[in-house]
C-alpha cells in the first residue's frame, strides 16, 4: 500500500498551521498531521532550540538542525505512516528549509537539497501547497513573533521569492492558493488539489 504525503508552505503567519488542522479534520482517521520542526521526541528538543532567540544560532549549523529533526520525522514516523497507506499532511517540510535556510539565509538552495536529501533518504512530497500572501498581509495577522519574524519583512520577502522560484520549477509538485480569503475558501481550494493528487498517485493514473 502506497499513502500520500502532502505538505504545507508558505510565510510566516500564511494560515499553514489553520490549513493542515481543517485539511486533517477534512481527511478523517485515514490522515495523519505533522509539523516541522518536532514530531519526535528530538525534534520537538531541536525546535526548542531552534525558536528559542536567546540562542545564537550560525546559518549552517541551524540548516543542519532542521535536516536532524527532519531525518528522525521521515524515519520514525513520515515513512511508517506511507507505508501504511495513510495520507501525511506536514506543517512545512523539506521546502522550507530550501526558502528559509537556502534563499533568505544565502546558503544556496543546491548545498541546502543536498544535505536534506541525504537527511531524508531522498522522500519528495507528492503534492506541496504554497499559501501565498504578501508579507505585509501576513505581518498584520496576529500571531507570537519567532526569531524569524523578528528580522523583518526582506527575510519574509525573500522567503516568498525562493518558494515561487521552486514552485515554477516543479509545478507538477506544487500547487499555488491565495492566501489572502477567508480560511473556509482556502480549506476548499487546498482540499481540491489533494484529492486530485490522491488520484494520480494513489489512484495509479499515468502521470
Ligand atoms: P513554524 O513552526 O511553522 O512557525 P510558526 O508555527 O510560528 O509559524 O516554523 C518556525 C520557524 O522556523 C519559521 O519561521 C520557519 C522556520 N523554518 C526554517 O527556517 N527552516 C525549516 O526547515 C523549517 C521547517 C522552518
């Protein structure tokens, strides 16, 4: 049996987090939600780091510390879940690493691939959706502030370009929603796309 795994991305405070909790209600027993960093026990230890703005992190060390957190999720619990024909529905992955770490942070989106490719034993979700919203929008919403959000708008602006950048050249992956509507017609259009992905991949339709 062959699951689907399915990924959330987007800016800080684009409605992720609200878009996987009403996707997984949608879904039913057959999904099972995840976030990133944490889902382990390791990981939830390396997201405490991660957020804590007290702790001076350098770039490379803190794109290695998403990839340790990441490899412990797909193996534990990512990959199990697959196997067992669930549907995965992840609050950022992968992809967020690329942006964050790999655009805004100037580490280069390749070296970024490279190191969580190895991390990941090379999983690609089947459908990623990119909630797009102007950083300015997002600003807006109310939410804690992390250590990312605290640097501003350029690191949010560059975020938001490298996502587009991969999106245009995967489209088959990715799927763009505006993020700036209500949550229900959000949920609506994000539903769509996964059970079209359902019945390409799952359902075993030629690509
Ligand atoms: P997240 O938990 O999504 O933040 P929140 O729930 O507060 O919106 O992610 C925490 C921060 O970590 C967020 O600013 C994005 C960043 N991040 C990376 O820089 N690289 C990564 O690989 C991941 C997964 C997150």
């Amino acid at each position: 049996m062959r699951g689907l795994f399915v990924t959330i991305e987007g800016i800080d405070r684009s409605g992720k987090t609200t878009q996987a909790r009403m996707l997984c209600e949608a879904l039913g027993d057959e999904a099972l939600a995840v976030r990133e960093p944490g889902g382990t026990a390791v990981g939830e230890r390396v997201r405490e780091l991660l957020k804590d703005p007290a702790v001076e992190i350098g770039p490379r060390a803190e794109a290695l510390l998403f990839a340790a957190a990441r490899a412990e999720l797909v193996a534990r619990v990512i990959r199990p879940a697959l196997e067992a024909g669930r549907v995965v529905v992840s609050d950022r992955f992968l992809d967020s690493s690329l942006a964050y770490q790999g655009g805004a942070r100037g580490l280069g989106v390749e070296e970024v691939a490279r190191i969580n490719e190895w991390a990941t034993g090379g999983l690609v979700p089947d459908l990623t959706i990119l909630l797009a919203i102007d950083p300015r929008a997002a600003a807006e919403r109310a939410g804690e502030r992390d250590r990312f959000e605290d640097e501003g708008s350029a690191l949010q602006e560059a975020v938001l370009a490298t996502y587009e950048r991969l999106a245009a050249a995967a489209p088959e992956r990715w799927r763009h929603v505006d993020a700036a509507r209500a949550p229900e017609a959000v949920h609506s259009e994000v539903l769509a796309a996964v059970e079209e992905a359902r019945s390409r991949v799952v359902g075993g339709a030629p690509a």
